[in-house]
C-alpha cells in the first residue's frame, strides 16, 4: 500500500499532477459542479442505504 501512496506523491509533485490539481481546484470552486457532485454523492448514499 505505501507503493501506492509513494507514486501518488510522486505524481502531484510533478508538473503533470501540478496541473491536475489545479484543474480539480477549479472545477470544485465552480457552484455548479458542486451541486452535481452532491447529487451524485446522494445518489451514492441512497443507494447503499437501500
């Protein structure tokens, strides 16, 4: 498991991860991907609650 977690920390250090995570930033500040993302996360939830 370190293995994994070794290579993620590799990769947001990299100038590809450096991008990724900005892009991921962008898109969680945006309302309207928020409201889409709780609305799959309640899907979610519902789901394994039934």
């Amino acid at each position: 498991m370190s293995g994994v977690l070794q290579r993620l920390k590799q990769f947001a250090r990299s100038p590809q991860g450096q991008r990724t995570i900005e892009q991921v930033r962008r898109t969680a500040s945006d309302p309207r991907r928020r409201a889409q993302a709780q609305r799959l996360f309640d899907k979610l939830r519902a789901r394994r609650s039934a």
